[in-house]
C-alpha cells in the first residue's frame, strides 16, 4: 500500500461515483449501470429516505402531445415546441435553452422509466396553472421507491449514512474524493474516473426552509473549491403558505399544495392580523390565486409593516366559511386522499385534515420557506461542468430555469440524471484514472479534523444561529441593495474568521457527532449563502423568483445576462455570460415586475 | 407570547466506546405550540448538549427513519406531541451507535 492509501481509513476504488441517492443521483446509477459501468453511490441518508426528492407533492412534467404516446390522456393543442416556447418565455429568458431543449425531450423518457420501474400514478393534471394539462401526479415517497427497488434490483453498490467532503483533482480533471462515514466516523478516500454530484439544494441555509436536513448545499460548496463555475446562485424560490407555527408542522408545505388543489383552491383565503384579505390589494384581480411570487411578496410586505402574526407569517383562512361546510371540505379532502388516492403520507392522511378542522376556531400562522434553489453549478446540457470528469444533475445544477422555475422540478432531475449517466459512463472508457495529490488529502483530513482539535472559538450551534440571522433578515424574499451589501460583509467575516476558529466541545467522539457533521456542512451553506448575497447584490433589476425593493424593473436591455462565478487563487472571480439561445431571441426592454410576471397587481414598493 | 410550559425529557445515554454503561440524563426543555418529540431533542441539542446524538432528516413522516422508543413505547419522534415529562429511549438498547440511535435505523 502507498503513502496515500494509508491516510484514510478506508481506500475503495471505483470508475464512476454518484454523489446523492435520489431523483437526480438514483436515476443517474441505474442509468450508468445499464450501460455497463462500474458506479458507486455515496449517500448522506439512506437511498428513498433523504433528500427533497421523498418530500415532493409530486409533479412531472411531459408535453401534452408526447404524453398521449405514454398513454395518458394528454392535449393535441400542445407540442414539444410549444412546451419549450412556454419554459423560455416563463423563465423570463435567463435559461439555457439548449438546456431546456434536452429537458423537453428527455422528460418522457424519464417518465417512463418511472413508469416502467413500477411507480404508481395519480393521474394526468395540470399542476403548474398551464393553460393546457402537462402534468403527471404522483407522490414523491412512490418516486423514491421506484427508484430504490430499482437501484437493489442491480444491486449497485452503494455507501449510504456517509459525507462527501471534497473533490480530489489533479491536472485539473477528477481523480477521486474523500467521504467520511457519519455512523462510524471513518474516512474513506475514493479513487475514481469521473464523479456525478446529485446532492440537491442548500434549503438550511435559512432557518425557515422546506427541505430535509441533509440539504446543505455540499456539491455546490465541494465543486467551488475545486474550482468549477456556478451560475444564477441568486435564484432562490421561496414557497408561500408554508407553516410557519407550530413548532411540529414548521416548514410544511401541505396548506400551499391544498390551496392549488380543486375544489379547495376556490375556498382558501389569506389574511393579515386585523382579518384583512390583503390580496386584495396586490391582485385584486387573482387573489390568493396570482403567482407563488407575488402572494410571497405581498405577504412578506403585510409582515414588515406589522400585519403579521407572533411567529413572522400572515394567516391561512376558513373563518368566512360556516363550520358545517367546512366539515364538508374535510369529507371531500378526506375521501379524495384515503379512498381515491390511497394516499399514505402523514402530510396528506392526518395534518390536512387536522389543519382544515382547526380553522373552524383559528386561522393558520402560514409564510415563505426557502423551498428551492434555481442556481447552482453550472452544466451544459450534457451536464457536464467545466472540470473534466465532473457533472452534475438534478438541484445542485443550474441554468435551466433561467429566472423562474415554472415546470417540474421532478422531471428536470429525471433528465438530467438519465443525461449525466449517459454521458459519465463514456467520459470513465476514454480516461485512465489519475494520480490521487497526496497533500490535497492531507489538507483536506486536516482541515475537517481542525474543529475537533479545538478547545475554543465558535460552536456550531453558535455559527449557524449567526447565519439564519443574516440570511433570515438580509438575503431573504425582499432583497435591498443596503441590506445585501451588509450580508456579503457579514459572511464574508464569518468565512474568514468564524470557519477558521469552530470548535467542537461537547465530546470529540467521531462516532454520530453531529457537531462535527455540522461543522463540515457549514462551510458548503455558507459559500452558498455568501455566493447568492452577492450574486443578489450584482443583479440591479427584478425578475421572476428574484425581487429587489431598489430595482423593481425587469430590464431587458441590461440584465438579460447571468451571473457566474468561480474560486480562481483562492479569490472569488465574477462574470456575465449571455443565456444560450437556440430558438427564442432575447427581447428588448424595460418592464414593470409585474408586467414582466405577467400579472396585474398594485404597487410592490414598500408603503 | 404564548405561554411557556416546562417539561422534563430524560433521555438515555450511552457511548459504547467511553462508557461502560448506559445513564440517563433530564434536560427541561420549555415547550411552547404544539412541539413533538424530534423539537425537543433538538431544543436540547442546540441550548443544552450538543453531544446528544438522534436522528432527523425531513421532519415531516416521509423518511420514516426516526423511530425511537418514548415511555418504552416505539414512534416516530418527529410526528409524536410532546405535553408531558417523558423517557426517551433507542429502539433498540443493545444496538446503541450512540445515545438515542441505533443500528437498526
Ligand atoms: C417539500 C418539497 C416539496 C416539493 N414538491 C415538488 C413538486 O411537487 N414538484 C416538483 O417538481 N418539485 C418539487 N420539489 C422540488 C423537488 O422535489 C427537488 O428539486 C428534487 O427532488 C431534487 O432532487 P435531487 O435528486 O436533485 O436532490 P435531493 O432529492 O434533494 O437529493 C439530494 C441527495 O444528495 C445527498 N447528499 C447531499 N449532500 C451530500 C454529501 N455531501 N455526500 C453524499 N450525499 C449527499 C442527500 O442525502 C440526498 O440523497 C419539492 C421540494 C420540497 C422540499
Ligand atoms: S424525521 Fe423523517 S419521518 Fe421523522
């Protein structure tokens, strides 16, 4: 055995790593493996037990056309073309629409794989509001399982509870990475060809979020120290109605999947803590019913001006409805999740329910948890980055969605994970494997173990009570350049400073050491975090999913560009690159927000 | 504010390569809405012993991963409400990775 074998406890060697288990990363496997490679998955859970893939609602997007060659009932009005007319436009023009070409073809296949991998569907709908129905339903837990049985069927080999800390290059391609098995505490070095990270969002960065707790942007933050580019890291959605009290149903999103559902949708209300159905005046038009981005906006704006409830929400409503007809309500939901559905999900069986039931007596403290992350590292439609033997698919990519994510994200991480465990398993045949840089290792080991070895300095706890403050107050829905510009200071310290002296005190047993684990994920949130304060602070305009209170315009003229950005010597390099176009120019111009969003609605500026 | 209740969560501890058998330790935890039992835990990681391993991942019933044992009967820790002084146990004692996980989750 060599030196550096030596230096983990553990040394496995494989062509093709996965990193993530589910949507993107799962699909990737079987993928990879049906075209003959040898793959190995390192995941942070167990495979269908983690991640926002298990969470989803869910929906899958195919157009209505290809659809009915699936055998749903589908739409001759749409087309593939139409489908993808619709993405550019909606994602207001910020997407790579090579991106978004591979999306709308690939996202029957994906679809069927699903379906031939035995997932059970719902039904054909129209989820995202389309003017046509181009939705498959499903349930996130079926998905994952579909996907579970799948990948133990080939029996691919898989290290699941185990970290991926960071990316090992020499020349500058992929030459292996090292893991540390959360359980046991062991590290393990892994020789491989060529990696696919599939690790999903960085949802804790913010203490109100709707994700697992394994989504701690760990691609993204691995990729950047190894210098891949990212892109559109701005880009984060916030999902309105999430339960924001109490403390057991905090972050759930099941009110906002009700309020889009029919009959229900019709019945909901939202109000401020006088009663008022603020929507009223945002939209008087749509209501409750106007996009996710300006009910988030509007709500957020009743709670800075002291409208909103003890816990920083605004409130879900039945209280204009009479308790017998809100009893019928549950009956409808009820016989739709347990008898038509056979639903089993704790979300959809109990709470619903439970929730509707309560809102006879109180209305529901509800707000806009960071739900999903539109940027990320930055991929062609091959998915590859731009280091050789390094793709990435699913959340932790970016650049399809350009300013809003309009369709599925389910279908997207289904395509591009079938894409990257094509394209992988071709690079892994053309590359011999690359010599492991036996310091790189050491530094890496050193740098994890660093916490542990001190005595004093900052608690975890204590760094991440730091970070939702800033990211809860600074680099939330609203964004202001003053408040941005405060927030990159902030965190920029803290990078520099606090990351450099945490401290692990409580026990130094590697065994389950939560401390330990996240003290190693902060680093990863908080090059996220910092990346998307600044790319918020660079972009002077609003578009989709992005609102800034100081440019509320969405200028064609000046901003139809992305943002991306990458460690070059250690130093943040920044550039604008134009959006990929194939079919759709960009359009010219300055518009309105809402004009722009597409719909009609009072002033947004702050009163 | 809503009023704060205070609670007592005695929790079972064990490191099998530092102890050479289990104890318990009582932490008050002040409860405030409804908390279920994953809140608690988490209160206490977070203000009182950083060190108390339990799994958690997505909150809400999807993962299914965080069984445990409350009052020596089995749940899921974080769809289970919490009102009273409770004993929070591993599902299976004599599988203890540490604290409050066991190998079989
Ligand atoms: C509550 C909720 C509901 C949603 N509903 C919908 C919906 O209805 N429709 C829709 O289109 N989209 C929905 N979304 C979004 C969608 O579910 C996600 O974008 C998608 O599932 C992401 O899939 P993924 O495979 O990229 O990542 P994830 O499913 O998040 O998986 C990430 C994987 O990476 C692993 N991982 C992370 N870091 C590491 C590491 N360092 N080492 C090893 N492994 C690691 C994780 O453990 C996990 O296995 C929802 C999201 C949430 C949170
Ligand atoms: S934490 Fe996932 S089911 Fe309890």
């Amino acid at each position: 055995m060599g030196e550096v074998e030596k230096l983990c406890d553990k040394v496995i060697s494989t062509d093709l790593l996965i990193v993530g288990s589910e949507g993107a990363g799962g699909h990737a496997a079987i993928k990879a493996h049906s075209q003959g490679a040898d793959v190995l998955i390192v995941t942070k859970g167990k495979i269908g037990q983690c991640g926002a893939s298990q969470m989803a609602g869910v929906d899958f997007n195919v157009d209505g056309k290809t659809a009915k060659t699936l055998g749903f009932t589908g739409d001759d009005r749409d087309s593939p073309e139409r489908f993808f007319e619709d993405l550019v436009r909606e994602g207001l023009y910020l997407n790579n629409q090579k991106m978004v070409e591979k999306y709308v073809e690939y996202a029957p296949k994906a679809m069927k794989d699903l379906m031939d991998w035995g997932m059970r569907i719902y039904g054909y709908d129209s989820v995202h509001a389309e003017e046509m129905a181009r939705g498959i339903t499903s349930a996130g837990t079926y998905w994952v399982a579909a996907i579970r049985k799948k990948v133990k069927e080939l029996k691919i080999p898989m290290l699941e509870d185990t970290m991926l800390i960071d990316l090992l290059i020499r020349e500058g391609r992929i030459a292996g990475a090292v893991a540390l098995n959360i359980k046991s505490g062991e590290t393990i070095l892994i020789k491989c060809k060529a990696i696919i990270l599939a690790t999903g969002g960085w949802h804790r960065a913010y203490s109100f979020n709707t994700g697992s707790y394994d989504l701690t942007g760990d691609g993204i933050g691995m990729a950047y120290r190894a210098g891949a580019e990212l892109i559109s890291m701005e880009m984060v959605q916030f999902c309105p109605i999430t339960m924001v009290w109490p403390p057991k149903d905090r972050g759930s999103i099941a009110l906002y999947v009700l309020s889009c559902i029919d009959p229900f949708d019709k019945y909901i209300q939202l109000v401020n803590n006088k009663g008022e159905r603020f929507m009223e005046k945002y939209d008087p038009i749509n209501l409750e019913k106007s996009t996710k981005e300006i009910v988030s906006i509007a709500s957020e704006l009743e709670v800075e001006n002291g409208r909103g409830g003890l816990h920083g929400g605004i409130f879900f409503s039945l209280k204009h409805l009479r308790p017998k007809f809100i009893d019928a309500i549950i009956r409808i939901a009820n016989n739709r999740i347990k008898n038509e559905l056979k639903d089993t999900r704790y979300e959809f069986t109990t709470l619903i329910p439970e929730l509707i039931k309560k809102c006879k007596t109180e209305n529901i403290e509800v707000g806009n948890g960071a739900h999903y992350m539109g940027g990320g590292i930055k991929v062609n439609e091959n998915t590859e980055t731009t280091i050789p033997g390094l793709f990435a698919a699913g959340e932790c990519s970016g650049g399809l969605w350009g300013a809003v994510r309009v369709a599925s994200a389910c279908t997207e991480v289904g395509v591009q994970g079938i894409i990257a465990g094509e394209v992988a398993p071709k690079y892994v045949k053309k590359v011999e494997q690359a010599e492991i840089n036996e310091n790189q290792v050491r530094e890496i080991l050193d740098r994890i173990n660093k916490p542990l070895m001190r005595d004093e300095g900052i608690t975890p706890n204590e760094l991440t009570k730091k970070m939702h403050e800033i990211s809860g107050k600074k680099v939330g829905l609203i964004k202001e350049g003053s408040l941005l510009k405060e927030a990159t200071e902030e965190l920029l310290e803290i990078i520099n400073d606090d990351l450099e002296n945490l401290c692990i005190t409580s026990t130094k047993s590697k065994e389950l050491n939560d401390e330990w684990i996240k003290a190693i994920e902060l680093e990863n949130i908080l090059t996220c975090l910092y990346l998307s304060a600044k790319s918020s602070l660079i972009r002077e305009e609003s578009r989709g999913e992005f609102y800034r209170r100081d440019y509320t315009h969405t200028d064609h003229d000046n901003w139809l560009k992305t943002i991306v950005m990458k460690q070059k010597n250690g130093e943040l390099d920044i550039k604008f690159e134009n959006p990929v176009v194939t079919k759709i120019s960009l359009p010219k111009g300055k518009l309105t927000y809402q004009e722009a969003i597409g719909v009609a609605t009072a002033s947004l500026k702050r009163e | 504010m809503e009023e704060k209740k205070i609670i007592k969560v005695k929790c079972f501890r064990f490191d099998p390569q530092k102890d050479e058998k289990p104890y318990y330790d009582t932490f008050k935890v002040p409860i405030s809405g409804k908390m279920s039992i994953q809140d608690c835990l988490v209160y206490i990681r977070e203000n009182e012993d950083p060190s108390l391993a339990f799994f958690i991942n997505c909150r809400l019933g999807f993962c299914k991963r965080c069984l445990i044992r409350v009052n020596e009967k089995s749940c899921f820790a974080c769809l289970t409400v919490v009102e009273e002084d409770i004993t929070v146990e591993p599902l299976m004692k004599d599988k203890v990775i540490r604290d409050l996980w066991s190998k079989d989750i």
